[in-house]
C-alpha cells in the first residue's frame, strides 16, 4: 500500500491504474507499506528499483513549442497572408501532409442503462473471458511492434491485467449490474478519477483506459463500436480526439496527417504519430466543423496549423520546402557516416556504448564507427538466473550483424555489490566499489564467465568482436580470461584501476588493446566518490594532474604499440574532444545520441592546435582554471558551415538552405527567424556585389553565435546584384545583435575590405574543400586581428 | 590653402562611409574609395562609421585640408556639422562599390 502523502492518496502498489490515480508529482513525499510472507525481499527489490531503476526510467517529453504562426518566408513566396484560410494549434507531430479531410466521429464509453438484474453467474465469466481476450490480442499485437508502438501496447497490457480494474468490474458484477454496464461503468470511474488529476500527462492516461474498456466492451458485444474510416486515398483525418487503437487502424498508406481539437504533445498517440512520421497539429478549435469530408486540407505538423484549401503557391512553397528538407537530412546522413577527420587529416574513430543490440542498430545509423564498449550487465540484471548460452548468443550476434563488419567490444559482465544479482550471492560490502567488481569475481564464479566467453566466441564467427575486461588491476586476472576465451579473438582490458594503467607495460604482452573507463578511473584517482556532492568537484576529467595521467597512460600503450580507446562519459562532453584528440586516442567510444556532434566536433579541430591547447592545460593549476581554457567563444568560422555543391536554385531557396545550415551546426535554434533576419535585410537592396559574389547578413540574436556561412552555388542564380550578373559564391555573415564582439566585427570588417579584391575572390570561388575554404578565411582572421 | 583640383591633379578627399547593419557594406565601400583614389592618384582618408563605431576619425585638420568630402551612406553619419564649410558629395553605399570611378567623376569638373 502506498500512500501519497501530500494529496492523502492511497494505492494498491500492484495496480498501474491505483498508482497513476495516486497523482504523484515529482518531489512528492510517499510512505510505502509492505505486508505479507515476502515481505522482506518485496521490500529490498523495490527499494533496489527506486534508488537505482526509477531514476533512469523518465523520459523527458519531446515538446514542439512553436505555435502559431505563418512561415514569414511565405512572404518570400508572394502569398498574401489574408488569402491563406489557416488554422492554428499546437505542433505534435512534425512535418507536412496534404489530403482531403475525413472527419470522424469521437470516441466514448456507450453507457447501457436498461439493465439492472444480470445474473453474477452468468456476467462473472463473460467479463473473464474479455479481458482474456483483450489481453491475448494485445499481447499479439506486442510481437510485431516497433519500439514505441510496443510501449503503448505494454501500458494498455498493464491496464487490461490491472488488479484494481478487475476487481471493480468484479465488484459491480455482484451488485447485479451486466458484465457490459459493469467495464463501462468500472472504466468510466477510473476514467474520471484520472481526468481530476491536477498532472496533464496523468489526464491524458484516461484515454488509455477509456480505449480499453472500448476493447473489452466490443469483446462482450461481439462487434466493433468504433468503426475506422477506410481511407482510399490521399486522407487528413480531423476528430475531437483520437485513440491510439483507432490510429493504428487507418491505412497509414493513405493517412497524410491528423488534426485534433483536443490533446496535447504528452498523449500515446502524439507519440505514436511522431515514431511513425504522421503530422499532427492538436488542440485545433472547432476542427470537425471547419471543413467539410472530402475537401483539401494541409498539415503542418511542424509550425502547428492546417490550411483549409491550400493556393497553389501554399503548395509551392512545401514542395520547395520538403525539397530542402530531404536534401538537409540526405547531407546529414551522409556526413555522419563519414569518417571524423581533423581539419590536418588524422581520423579518429568515433565508436558507440550500447546495452542492448537494438541500441546497436540506432547507432550505426548515427554513424557510429563501431562499438566501443557493449554493456552485457543489462542481460544479467533482474532475473532469477543467469541467461543461457544461446540467449547470450541472440543477444551478441544481433549486435555483430547490426554492425555489419565494424568490430563490437563486448565487456564481460561488471557486476559488484552495487548491483546485486540474486543467483550469484554476493557478499554486502561497506564499500561495493572497492569491493568484489568486475573481474574480481570471476573466479569464484567461472562457470557464468565461460558461458558468456562461448556465447561471446559464436557471435565472432558473425563478425568482428573484441572481448574487453573490466575493472582488471593485475596480470593474473587476464590470464585467467585469456585461458578460457577462444582463439583469434582480440582481447582488451579497461584501464579503469589506477594501478592497471601502470602494469601497462606487463599487461601488453598478454593483450590486443586498451580502453579508458575514465568515469571510474577518474574517481578512483582523485579517492572521490563522483556521486557524492560533498567531493564530487574533486573528482573532474580535466583536472591537470588526471589529464597527465592520461598523456602518460596513452604514451604507455603507444609505446608497446597497441590501440587504445576510451569509453567514459568524458568523451561524450564536447569540450573535453580537444584534449582527447591531444592525447592520441585511437577511438573515442560515447552514448549513441552524442556520435553525430562529436564527430562534427572532430571535423572542426586540428591536432596541432589541440596538442597545444593540452599543454597549456597541463599546465594549469586547476580543473576550474582548465575549464576556462577550454570553453570560449564558439568560433566564426566552421567547416560545417561550409556547403560547397549546393544545388539550391533561387535566392529565396539559397536563404533558407544556409539558415539550415546554420541549424543543423547548432548556430541557431530558430532557422526561420534567420532567414528572416538575412531576407529583411535583402529587402533594402540586395547583397549582391557583383563578380558572381553576394555577402547576406544580419545582426540578430536568431544565431547563437557570430558565424560566417559559406555556400557555393553549382548553377549561378539571380541575386538582383549591383552588376546585374548572378551569383555563384554567397557568404552569410551573422552577428548576435545584443552581445557586439569586437574581434568577430573586426573579422567581418576586413572580410567585407578583401572581398573588393579580385585575387582573393578568385582564391574563394576555386577552393577545393571546405577545410580549405575555413583555412583561407581564418588567415583572413589573423589579418584582421592583428 | 585651398588648391585646385583640375583634371588629371592630384586632388585631397576625406571620407565617410556608413551603412544600416555596420557588418559589410561599410567596409566594402572603405575599401573601394582607398583603392580607387590610388588608383587615380589622389590622397584619400575614409571614416568608417559600421558595427564597431567611428574608425579611423577624420580630424579637424584632415577636414580643413580636404578639397571634397565624400559620403557614401544609406544612413544619416554623426557629426555632418563637420562639413559646414567643405565640398559635399553624397552618394548611397551601392554606387561605390559598383563603379567607383563614376564617384570621383563627380569631383570633376571643378566648378
């Protein structure tokens, strides 16, 4: 039983429905109490899911913000914003879809008052069978989904088990109500506890349990109380609201967008929308009365309206901007599938840390090189037993084969006394993390380590796969792995020990390679716990003296010849890419998500700087001194901010790429204020200088910060230039309008000067790359500096 | 000592070029009228009024020996009064960076 004790509210802890009722804020204070014969062990693995599983499990809500109003470029395209029939909500689900409307009828609990004298008998197994039923069909549906389908599947699968649900059913049942008024009555009680919920996310979950009573209720009639629309061709469904079940059931085929009265962006079925690339716009007043079926609608899931019969030039003006779009995201893909390449040429492999092989395959779709370091604990943890060798072997093989030829570091399972797994009895410890951990308990447990070592040696005849040890401080302890893992494995230790990092030149001659754990290394250093805020400060990775520490362990393997990585959170925090790329790394390993920026990071940096930066930072007396050295201001110029092969085709167009541009390498967060900004300008006379050059600009606090965009065009195209002749070279300058940095002004001022320069033009307009192009204009930069 | 000016004489200009955002055309002017007035072989100081204010400030002796002051501007300069008692040529920003030479072709006849 758990009581929510500021609000009084009390639940069934084994009831989703009771629990979620309880209306839980986040600081809320709640007294839990736990009776019964496991009493004890209920206690410890709940205390174990709260003080380690729960806090990992928040998702934040992705919010689309933006509301309300037209694309000011819809100037640029000559519309007048009085003949644009346009209605406006909030953005949910992003993108654009055109279709004719089919408005649908909304969704409730039908209520069937005639009876009142059901025999329990006869009703008790009827309402059994359908939440049987129910659940089974769920359960089914659970097999084929993708991930985020599969997570409202288990909510409405937690709901259709729910104790509490069964047990009102039940309940009304025995007053002598029909299985059928007793779910609509049970489920519409619930339903309306969770609507009075003060928490919106809370609110929206009545519609879960609303759609499942409908399920269950369908069950007893034996046919479908909510008919979905067969969508025949191109469709914008419009409804009040709209369940996720109903959702899945529309021919996706047909289905180009979705308009909503109600909702909100933390719904299940905003979420459905967004995994599966429908646009939605909710909370749009009157929608089903705006339109009539069979007219032509617009969606703009992105901007949070819909245009009622679109003009042609609306419709131009979304072709030319989904046209952008695909070219945007086919030049974000392919970059990131690149190499990461300093601006002198040395790559460094950018590697991804994953737990499951699912992860696997995200990763290499951010460009992942390979991946650093496989997380295997995942496997073990709450379960009764150890997994066996063939489903170890699933697990690893799906990850090889995701990775299609890159090699896979798996670590062999790190366990302590901080995660305890039942089956394996581990000692409690004072102190668990300079207790039994990692590789320490292997010997004692040498039959699960040879399990996952032949599971491990299967999965490599799929492809490559690197074995890497944890938590290793002595030589013995990879001897011991070593004469049990299968030839022609490469095998590796983390350097996680301090001491390990010292017995590097022993621990050579018996390994293939080497990766940092700096997050424990790093602790284990300084003797301070990071997750202690009392010491936590001591603890930093740019610390000097752990950054020497570094510099002589990588010197250490360089040495002896044999690669090493790194796969701590260190990596994953852009500011410390300089200093890693210093110290010569041969891969940095990181979260899936920070791959893309880390190697954009790398694109970005030379080594030469970068050794220079380390030594100064070497040289500093503190983290807080190093942390200064390491975060100024963002640089003017970036090779990502270079596009020499655009393809854009008028100036409007070549606008809106560039202020993608400036997006996509995180200069702005608000595209198209800049492009506004860039466009107003435009609109006193053009930028336009003449010899096929056109310098944009703006003063506005649309860019993070001070940028110079470049972007040369493969066709020449019409700027309305001083000369009359199109441009092919066009150079954005953008400054913050509330911060002025002198420097950055000088820079632009002695730009502006050399532009009059027809050699320097000429240099400009012939640059082979982008790195050439950031290399010109930064020996400008010295100029106008100096 | 005012000189004269006759065709194809060397002839002392002082300058200010001004535009609305102060990032580029300002200097994109600046840098015209230097290199053009060498071209031609006349002596000129440019004032840039951009982003970064006042640059390089004519004085009050460089304005009294100047025979023509020219301003190349899309917004009003600080401290016009300057000029009260020299020659003004006023052009907007776009001219100079398109064809130079037609500004000093102004300066010409001396009348």
């Amino acid at each position: 039983m758990l009581t929510n004790v500021r609000v009084a509210a009390r639940a069934d802890l084994k009831s989703v429905l009771s629990l979620i009722a309880a209306g839980i804020s986040f600081g809320d204070c709640c007294a839990v109490r736990i009776d019964g014969v496991d009493e004890d062990a209920a206690g410890s693995t709940l205390r174990r899911f709260i003080e380690q599983e729960l806090p990992k499990l928040d998702k934040p809500v992705a919010l689309a913000p933006r509301t309300g109003a037209l694309p000011t470029s819809f100037d640029v395209a000559g519309v007048e914003a009085s003949a644009i029939r346009a209605h406006f909500g909030t953005p949910v689900s992003s993108g654009v879809g055109q279709g004719t409307a089919v408005i649908m009828s909304m969704i409730a609990i039908p209520r069937d008052g005639a009876d009142g004298a059901a025999d329990p008998v006869e009703e008790r197994p009827r309402a059994e069978l359908a939440l049987r039923a129910v659940r089974a069909a769920i359960e089914k549906s659970l097999s084929g989904a993708t991930a985020a389908e599969a997570a409202i599947l288990s909510a409405h699968l937690a709901i259709a088990s729910d104790i509490s649900l069964a047990t009102e059913i039940a309940a009304r049942i025995e007053q002598g109500r029909s299985a059928f008024s007793a779910i609509a009555e049970a489920g519409e009680s619930f339903a309306a506890v969770l609507r009075k919920s003060e928490n919106e996310y809370i609110r929206e979950r009545a519609a879960d349990v609303e759609e499942i009573c409908l399920l269950l209720l369908e069950q007893i009639q034996g046919t479908k109380l909510t008919p979905a629309p067969e969508l025949a061709e191109a469709s914008v469904v419009i409804a009040e609201s709209l369940a996720p079940q109903q959702f899945l059931a529309l021919n996706r085929i047909f289905l180009k967008g979705v308009v909503l009265e109600t909702g909100s962006t933390t719904s299940h079925l905003s979420i459905l929308a967004r995994s599966l690339g429908v646009p939605m716009v909710a909370g749009v007043k009157d929608a089903r009365t705006m339109t009539s079926p069979g007219k032509e609608i617009l969606v703009d899931g992105t901007r949070g309206f819909a245009i009622l019969e679109p003009a042609p030039e609306v419709r131009a003006f979304y072709e030319r901007e989904q046209k952008s779009v695909t070219r945007r995201e086919a030049s974000l893909a392919a970059r990131a599938k690149m190499p990461a390449m300093t601006r002198d040429g040395r790559v460094l492999e950018v590697a991804a840390n994953i737990t499951s092989a699912a992860e696997a395959v995200a990763a290499f779709e951010k460009g992942a090189d390979g991946i650093g370091l496989y997380r295997t604990e995942m496997l073990f943890l709450e379960r009764e037993s150890a997994p066996s060798e063939d489903e170890q072997f699933a697990a690893y093989s799906a990850a090889v084969c995701g990775a299609g030829g890159k090699p896979v570091i798996i670590r062999t399972i790190d366990i302590g006394g901080d995660k305890p797994l039942s089956y394996l009895r581990l000692p409690a410890e004072a102190n668990p993390f300079l207790g039994l951990r990692g590789s320490r308990i292997y010997a004692a447990h040498s039959e699960l380590l040879e399990t996952q070592l032949r599971a491990i040696a299967r999965a490599s005849a799929l492809g490559p796969v690197w074995v890497m040890v944890p938590m290793v401080s002595s030589v013995e302890e990879v001897r011991w792995i070593k004469a049990r893992l299968a030839g022609g494995i490469r095998l590796g230790v983390m350097i996680e020990v301090p001491a390990a990092a010292f017995m590097i030149d022993r621990l050579a001659a018996e390994v293939d390679f080497f990766s940092i754990g700096t997050n424990d290394l790093c602790q284990y250093f300084f003797a301070a716990d990071r997750g202690n805020p009392n010491v936590a400060r001591l603890a930093s990775v740019r610390h000097p003296a752990f950054l020497a520490f570094l510099k002589e362990t990588v010197a250490r393997c360089r040495a002896h010849d044999k690669w090493i990585g790194t796969c701590g959170e260190m990596a994953a925090d852009l500011r410390n890419i300089p200093l890693l790329l210093a110290l010569g790394l041969d891969e940095l390993s990181v979260t899936v998500h920070a791959v893309p920026a880390v190697k954009s990071r790398i694109r970005g940096l030379s080594v030469s700087e970068c050794e220079a930066l380390l030594d100064h930072a070497l040289a500093c007396e503190s983290a807080s001194d190093v942390d200064a050295l390491l975060s100024p201001e963002t640089p003017l110029l970036d090779a990502e901010l270079v596009i020499l092969d655009s393809a854009c085709e008028n100036k409007a167009d070549a606008i809106r790429a560039m202020a993608e541009v400036f997006y996509a390498a995180g200069r702005t967060e608000d595209p198209e204020l800049l492009e506004h900004a860039v466009t107003a300008r435009e609109a006193i006379y053009s930028t336009g200088l003449g010899h096929g050059f056109a310098v944009p600009h703006c003063s506005s606090d649309a860019v993070k910060a001070d940028s110079v965009g470049v972007m040369r065009l493969e066709r020449p195209i019409d700027w309305g230039s001083l000369d009359g002749k199109p441009v092919q070279m066009i150079l954005l300058l953008a400054t913050r309008s509330s911060q002025k940095n002198g420097t950055h002004l000088r820079f632009f001022s002695s730009l502006a000067r050399k532009l009059m320069d027809e050699e320097f033009r000429n240099q400009l307009m012939t640059v082979q790359d982008a790195s050439a192009v950031v290399a010109r204009l930064s020996r400008e930069l010295e100029i106008g500096s100096g | 000592m005012v000189g004269h000016a006759g065709k194809g004489s060397k002839v002392k200009i002082v300058a200010v070029t001004a535009c609305a955002t102060g990032i580029a055309h300002t200097y994109m002017a600046a840098e015209q009228l230097e290199k053009t007035a060498k071209a031609l072989g006349h002596q000129i100081k440019v004032e840039t009024q951009g982003a970064m204010g006042v640059e390089n400030e004519l004085s009050e002796k460089d304005i009294r020996e100047a025979q023509v002051v020219i301003l190349a501007i899309d917004i009003e300069v600080e401290k016009r009064e300057r000029f009260h008692s020299t020659r003004i040529i006023q052009v907007p920003i776009q001219e100079v960076i398109r064809n130079p030479k037609s500004v000093f072709e102004k300066i010409q006849p001396w009348p």
